[in-house]
C-alpha cells in the first residue's frame, strides 16, 4: 500500500495564487488548482480523484509537480518529447535549397513543378529521411531552415539569354 501523499501546508500567497486558478480559463489550470487546495486540506489523493472524476494518477503527478516546480506547476507544459529531432536538420540547408533550384525532371519525376510530396520523394530517395514523409514535414523543414516555399516555377531558370525579358509582366 502506497503512504497517503499530501500537499505541504500553503502559504497564504500560494493558497491565494490556487484560489485565483480556481477561475482560470485553462481547464488543466482549474482542475491543478482544485486538486492541490483539496490536498493541502488533508483530502487523500484516491478521494480527490472521486470527487474530481479523474485517476488518482493525475492526483498523484499534480502534487508531485507541486512539490517540484511550486506555482509553475499549474502551466501545462508541451507534451512533445524531449527526445524528439527533426528529421531534416540544418546541416541539409544548402542541398535542399540545390535540389529546390533544379527541375524535378532532373531526378526522374514526371512533372516540372515541385511540389512539397515530391521534395519527401527526392529527399527520401537521397536517404536523407527514413521514410517518406508528408509534405507538411517538408514544409515545416524549410521554413524552419529560412527557405520561404513558393511556387518553384518562380525559381526555375531558362538557358535561354532572354528568359528575364521573356518573362516581365507586359506593361500597357
């Protein structure tokens, strides 16, 4: 059997900081709030869940954030792990930004214009990712990088000496 777990007595001002949480319009922010000024009233944790519809788990971690972080335990924190990384880093800047400014003819794709899948394709084929991602990843990649994604029509050049002129908007 695990020993009751408690709240330390509060001070007035963390109790008035709990109370005002009581009112906060982030709902994990209310729901810490309730469970920590239960506990600090000598409520055991396996009651609190009751009451609150909850698990005692989440009674259980709210107080041991408590006892960690103090007030800063009623901010939800990102959920993301910590361990995750890009899957397209800064170290591919410079190539992707090569690949970005040739025809996707040029690696077998049927098509002129790049889209953001088939930037997964050719990265992917490059073994630049593990597995073909989304077009959102590559998108995400890029902007993440400092590349801003357009069109790529706008990046692709013509050999022909009057391609700039060629291509000025006509003046009326």
């Amino acid at each position: 059997m695990q020993p009751q777990l408690f709240v330390p007595p509060l001070s007035p001002e963390h109790r008035h900081a709990l109370r005002t949480g009581l009112r906060a319009a982030e709902a994990f922010t209310a729901r810490r709030c309730q469970i920590l000024l239960a506990s600090a009233d000598g409520q055991a944790p396996s009651a609190i869940a009751r009451a609150l519809r909850c698990t005692s788990p989440t009674v259980r971690n709210a107080i041991h954030a408590f006892a960690r972080e103090g007030l800063d335990c009623l901010r939800e924190k990102s959920s993301r792990p910590h361990s995750a990384q890009p899957l397209l880093d800064g170290s591919r800047a410079e190539p992707l930004k090569e690949i970005l400014h040739q025809r996707p003819r040029a690696f077998g794709k049927p098509t002129s214009l790049w889209t953001l899948d088939l930037v997964a394709e050719v990265c992917h084929a490059k073994g630049w990712t593990p597995r073909v991602v989304a077009g959102e990843t590559i998108r995400q990649a890029l902007k993440r990088l400092g590349i801003g994604w357009r069109r790529a029509k706008r990046w692709i050049t013509s050999p022909d000496p009057a391609y700039a002129r060629k291509k000025k908007p006509a003046t009326v």
